[in-house]
C-alpha cells in the first residue's frame, strides 16, 4: 500500500530565508509525487511533480522538490522565502507500478513565514 | 477553462438527512476524485471514476456513501443518515490523464455541518 509521511506540523522561516518542507513515501512500485499547496478556505492548488528523470524538478511560484530514491525522500524547497508563502503544504504520491490511480495525501505541514 | 466546480459551497443539516453534493470537472477531464477533509488533516481518498465507471472505492467508506457519474461528465455524492462525524469539507477533483502521470486539478470544496 503506499503512504506519504510529513513529520512537521509547522515549519517557521524568515522572509528571504531558504526554506524546506519534509515528505516521505511509501509505494511498491514507481512512485509519482506532487505537491500541492492550500490557502485558507481554498481548494488544493497543484505546485509541482515527479514522474522520471530528472531528481530536481521546478514548479510555480519559485518552488522547487528534490527525489531522492534511497532516502525515499521528496522535500519541497525555496531558495528565498516570501510572506505569502505562508500556507498549508501537502505532499501526495500515487503508485506508478501498481494499477491503480488513487492518489495518498499527507497530513499537511504548515508553513508560517515571517517578515 | 472554467475549473472544478462544486455545489453547493455550504451545507448545513440534521443528524438522519441526506445531502447531495455535486461536482462538475473540468470539460474533458476522465477522471474524477471524491476526498474528505478534516480540520488540520490531509485529504482522505473516498472514491475515484475514469468516465462513468467507478474503479476504486476507500475501504473505510460506509455504505451511507454512494457517488455517480452517470454520463462520465458530472459526478454526485450522496450521503444517507449524516452523523456528526461526517461533518468535513468533501473535495473533488479531476485530472485529464492521458499518459497517466496527470496531477489533480480540485474543485473549492463543499463543506458539510452536521447538527
């Protein structure tokens, strides 16, 4: 079965800082990853994903995510933070290899980001 | 390209009624995804249709919940005999997803309140 793992619940950073928001995964087969971000009483916004090839892939507003197969890891990145990052983050994977097209969603980390 | 849309935007029932959500994806789009959302949680898969077949349905799903999509366009939710512990925001989303690596595109979300 696959599942996906955010070990923050919040995640504090300065404006101009780097940031990074953790994510974890779990599939039997090829993973496909995404990120997804959520303001306050909006739906999901897609940010990002990973299917193959490159491990650094680039998405909207300047987010970035690293894949790194060993460490079974896609940590979403920023190189300078802004005030309006600030939003619920979730991380998603759907298992490329088993069929299936059910996408698994983490619990969300929320990124506070501040002036 | 109008989105996701769903309707209505807010319920509010009795414990024992049943509510209907609709939800209209984005013209072309094949798949169509039901998810629950809790506060401070991540979205919970409930079911998934390609056209009007539904090919997957969460196992902690009671058989209170029911989704169609009868024509393989829009795609209802019916919930029987709401309890409180349904009381969520029921998100929808649809991918169009021809090399099946297709992210998620999601629909504002109906929120239900059970009394």
């Amino acid at each position: 079965a696959q599942s996906v793992a955010q070990p923050e619940d919040q995640v504090n950073v300065a404006e101009g800082n780097p940031l990074t928001v953790k994510c974890t995964y779990s599939v039997s087969g090829n993973p496909y990853l995404f990120w997804y971000v959520q303001y306050p009483n909006r739906g999901l916004q897609f940010l990002l994903k990973y299917i193959t090839g490159d491990n650094l892939v680039k998405g909207s507003y300047g987010f970035e995510a690293e894949f790194n197969k060993s460490q079974t890891s896609f940590h979403l990145k920023k190189p300078s933070a802004l005030v309006s990052d600030s939003a619920l983050y979730f991380c998603a994977v759907r298992d490329g290899g088993s069929g299936t097209y059910k996408y698994i969603f983490g619990t969300g980390t929320r990124l506070k980001v501040l002036a | 390209d109008t989105g996701v849309s769903q309707n209505p935007r807010h319920k509010i029932t009795k414990r024992g009624q049943n509510v209907t959500f609709r939800c209209d994806p984005i013209s072309e789009h094949n798949r169509l995804y039901w998810y629950r959302q809790t506060l401070g949680q991540g979205p919970e898969f409930l079911t998934y249709f390609q056209n009007e077949a539904q090919l997957e349905k969460s196992r902690l799903l009671s058989d209170r919940f029911s989704a169609e999509r009868p024509k393989g366009s829009f795609s209802t939710l019916e919930i029987q005999r709401t309890e409180q512990g349904d009381s969520a925001m029921y998100l929808c989303a649809s991918s169009l997803d021809r090399t099946n690596t297709g992210e998620l595109f999601f629909g504002e979300g109906s929120r239900l309140t059970v009394l």
